[in-house]
C-alpha cells in the first residue's frame, strides 16, 4: 500500500512506498494509495493529491486525524516514522488553541502501546508526574532503543 503525505515533517515515514505530494515520473505497482493528511490546512491541497494519484492508481482513499479527529488506532511505521510509539492520549490541561482534550477526553495510558524509541505523546510531561505504568517501562527495557522524547507543546 503507497500512502502519500501533504508534507514532510520530522514524523513521516520514509520507506519506499512514501511519498510527500504528487506522484513521481516513476511509481511502484500498488492496488491501493492512502493519502494520509494530518492538519486541516491540508485538505484542500489533500483532494488534489487524492485526483492526481488516481489517474495512475485504481484506489485512492483519504484519511488521517485531518479527516477523523479523534481516531486513535495507531500502526507502528504506517502513517508516522518508525520508532514512533504513544504511550497516552488525551490530558488534562484544556488549553484554549488545542482540539487534544477535546477529541481524545482527559488523559489516559495506553496499556499496550506499541514497541518504539520516540515517544509522540501530546502531554508526556504531565502524564510522567501520575507515575504511570509506561514511564516504569521506560527503565523495564520494553523501548527498542535508546528513548527521545519530543513534544508538540
Ligand atoms: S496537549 Fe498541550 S496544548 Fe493541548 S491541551 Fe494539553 S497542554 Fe494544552
């Protein structure tokens, strides 16, 4: 499966079946392209992407948190980076420029999230203070590497 990205940020895949933008001279054969957008400024431009990819795909789907807020599936190495792992959602501040309490509810751990040595959480600070069950794994080996951290506040 192709997925195709509006932009390149320091959290996109970057395998063979990726792709920022529109398709290149020379494309590998897939049955279905998914256009994953994360940031609403990015629909218009997402539906472009969506027509110029069907004229050589037979299915085009779009979708990702731009679409779907509040959609907390999460693939390891599918739509964000290898190595990229969350170990909660949601928090407990509500500040007033950010949808994450309102899509994804106070905070909460998720128990078994996913093998990976960046932690993408959205509040990772706040969540460390509850002295949760996935900081403890940090020190438990159950990270595949050395941990960073990054975070979008
Ligand atoms: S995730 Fe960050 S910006 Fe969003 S409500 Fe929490 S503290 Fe505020």
């Amino acid at each position: 499966m192709i997925r195709v990205f509006p932009r390149l940020t320091n959290m996109t895949p970057r395998d063979d079946l990726s792709f920022i933008g529109y398709p290149p001279l020379i494309r590998p054969e897939a049955e279905v392209v998914h256009i994953s957008v994360t940031f609403t400024w990015d629909l218009p431009l997402a539906l472009d992407l969506a027509y110029a990819w069907s004229q050589y795909y037979p299915k085009v789907e779009i979708g990702g948190p731009a679409y779907r807020p509040g959609c907390l599936d999460f693939t390891p190495g599918v739509y964000v980076r290898r190595g990229v792992t969350f170990t909660s959602r949601g928090c407990n501040d509500n500040c007033p420029w950010c949808l994450v309490r309102q899509y994804e509810g106070k905070l909460w751990e998720i128990r078994n999230f996913a093998p990976g040595y960046i932690v993408n959480d959205n509040n990772l600070l706040h969540f460390t203070s509850l002295g949760c069950s996935s900081c403890a794994s940090l020190n438990s080996g159950h990270f595949i590497s050395q941990p960073s951290f990054t975070s979008k506040n």
